[in-house]
C-alpha cells in the first residue's frame, strides 16, 4: 500500500472496505430521578464552554461571547488580559486548562477563534497566560491553526494535560474534504505540543517533510470531548458528526518503531470523511463506507447525532453505582447521558436530567461532585439524594 502526503486534492491512497458495521448503539433508558438532584451554582452565563477548578472551591468558566469569568461562593468576576477574540459563529473563547503544577506557576491554557496569519477569517488558537487576582499576565500564543477561513464553523475546541505535554483539538472548519485528509494544514486534528509549546520529537508526522509536526492524529470532523481513559496514557474523544455518525474514538499512545505502529498514516487516520456512520444534513450520502482500511474505527457511535459535548469518565466513589462510567451532554436533545462501560465496550446508555437544556459541558470536581454547564441557564452541581450539599 504506498500513500503520498499531499492535499487532498491529490491525496492518493488505496483503500477498501475493512471489518463489518458494528452494532447498533444500544437504546437508552430512562434514570431514575429519585437518586440525585441538582444544585445551581451560578447563572448568567450565555453559553458556558469551558470550566476548571483552580483550587477545591473556585473555578474558572468561559463563556463563549468571550468573557472569562472566576467563580467563588456563587459569585462570578470577569477576568482581565484575554487576547482579542474573533466571536463568530461557533467560535469565540472555548476550553481552558490548568497546568499540573498549577499551585507553583499559575499556568492557565484556553483555546479560542482569533484572526492573523495573514489570512481573512480566523481559527483556532492555544494559549498560555499566568492567572492570578481575576487577570491574565505573561500572555503566550503556543499554536495557532491555519490558513484562516470565513466560516464559523468546527473550532473545536478541548484541552488535556498530562506530566509533559497538552493535547488539544481543532475541527475541520466546515472544509470537510480538504483539511481533516491532509495532514499539511490544520483542521480536523488532535494535536501534542509541549508544555512550552515546542514540538515533541517523537511525535508520529515529525519527519514528514511540509506535515503540521504538532498532529497527533486526524481524520476528525469536530472534537469537543476529550479525556484519559481507564488505562491512562490512551486519550478518548468525542465528535461530532453531521446527520448520524456521532463517535467516540480512542487515539492509541505512539511509539516511534514500535511494530504495531510502524505506519502513522494508518494508525492515525480516523477516517473523516473517508468512512462514516453519518449522511450529509439534507439526507444525502457523502461516502458509501462505514469502514475503511487505512482508517481507525470508532468504539461507539450515535444514530441519530446526539451533538456530544463536554466529556468526563466518573473516579468518585460519591455516586457508587455510577462510579467509571462516561458522561457526555446532549445539545440537540438536551439532556445528559451516561455510558456504562464493559471493558471498552458501550453496554448501557442512560438518560440523565432530561430536558434540562444544551448541556455544553459536563467536569468532575476536586470534590468528586459532577459539574454540568447549560447554555442560558448556568453551572448546575448533581448530587446523590442521600447526600447534603
């Protein structure tokens, strides 16, 4: 099989059709309402994207128009020194992160739309700035994605971090049949940077003469989930797909030699939009593959798009029987689903505060508390009945 890094345009690569469909999605259930409630932190938040705490009572929360806000005891204050933001569309300021040491350096990371690059529009952008006191200092541009585009669709936008490096997501920005195939432009990738910015040596397209050395995987349509797995170093995402074809995808850790890894066009390749689950929005087909080899298969899928959002596999023992299982927010049907694992396998789904509104967000709290942001209505904290809050 030979493959040619190149745009898509010319993008020449012999694919045919691999494993069987997997199985339908399980049906969803119904929770019983009776085990929990909710506790409403704090409102007046149009469209509350991004959140992390920063110690065990206080967190920051982005609001997507582009305001940051610190929450304390219920009280937002909005936070000075952010760059300036291009607010279109789906853009505007999206996740944030803490650095690991966070108590010692005060490193916030946040993504958000901004112009420049020389191009009309704009694109995703990863930041680092020192927080303190409601104000942002020492502002540090780490990546920038381009070229730009006038559409204001698929930013992305999620961040991870572990000891050493930021994991972060940039969608394909409405090109769907150039960016998330070429791997020398931006858009539709997972990317691995260094916690200064730099780019890690062993990272799978490093050697690739014009690829974007910061991907870390691609072939995605628009990520806006992402977390650590059960077993650690593997990242898990979710996306969103167009009609149908929502998925969650595990990106394997990516060992430079390593027999089972020794093609990263392959192994990186999540198929967008290559193979799906999904059609085009008017009902139209856009490929006849669900499966492709070259590409790698999702562990789950959702038909009909549920818009995922927001991502979070539960470690608290405070809710017993929910204890490993996923959690992912409904925008379109708007309520909050959880996903009972079986090793990696979906068995069970749940529907979780029905009609609650567009979750966007969903984190665990230093507390082991559940957090969910709902857009026009606030930060809502979900608690066990047995519990006090």
């Amino acid at each position: 099989m030979k493959y040619y890094y190149l745009p898509l345009s010319c993008f020449i690569i012999s694919l045919n059709l691999a494993c069987a469909q997997q199985e339908n999605p399980p049906n969803i259930e119904l929770s019983d309402e009776s085990d929990y409630y909710i506790e409403k932190i704090v409102d007046g938040i149009d469209i509350p994207w991004g959140m992390t705490f920063i110690n065990n009572k206080e967190f920051l929360v982005s609001n997507r128009d582009g305001l940051l806000y610190h929450v304390k005891n219920g009280e937002k204050t909005a936070v000075k020194g952010l760059p300036e933001i291009h607010y279109n569309g789906q853009g505007g300021l999206l996740d944030l992160a803490i650095d690991n040491n966070f108590d010692n350096n005060n490193f916030l990371y946040f993504t958000a739309s901004v112009r420049g690059g020389g191009d009309e529009g704009s694109n995703t952008a990863l930041y680092r700035a020192n927080y303190s006191n409601y104000n942002l200092t020492g502002l540090k541009l780490l990546y920038k994605a381009s070229p730009n585009s006038n559409k204001g669709q698929h930013y992305g936008s999620k961040i991870l971090i572990d000891s050493n490096h930021i994991y972060f997501s940039i969608g394909e920005r409405g090109n769907r049949d150039v960016n998330p195939q070429d791997i020398t432009r931006d858009g539709g990738k997972i990317y691995r940077i260094n916690l200064d910015g730099s780019i890690p040596s062993d990272n799978p397209f490093s050697d690739i003469k014009n690829a974007k050395k910061a991907i870390w995987s691609y072939g995605h349509r628009n990520p806006q989930g992402m977390i650590f797995g059960p077993r650690g170093n593997r990242i898990w995402i979710n996306e969103h797909g167009p009609r149908g074809g929502d998925e969650i995808n595990i990106i394997e850790k990516f060992e430079k030699g390593e027999d089972s890894l020794k093609n990263p066009i392959e192994t990186r390749n999540y198929g967008w939009p290559l193979a799906s689950y999904g059609i085009n929005y008017s009902g139209t087909k856009f490929t006849d593959h669900t499966s492709l080899d070259g590409t790698v298969q999702p562990i789950y899928y959702w038909t009909p798009s549920i818009a995922p959002s927001g991502f979070v596999m539960l470690k608290s023992n405070i809710y017993p029987q929910w204890k490993g299982s996923l959690f992912v927010g409904s925008l379109s049907f708007e309520y909050l689903e959880r996903l009972q694992l079986e090793g990696e396998k979906v068995i069970k789904r749940e529907k979780i505060l029905d009609s609650i509104g567009r979750v966007r967000n969903i984190i665990e709290g230093p507390d082991g508390y559940l957090y969910i942001s709902v857009e026009k209505k606030g930060i809502f904290k979900i608690i066990p009945s047995n519990k006090s809050s």
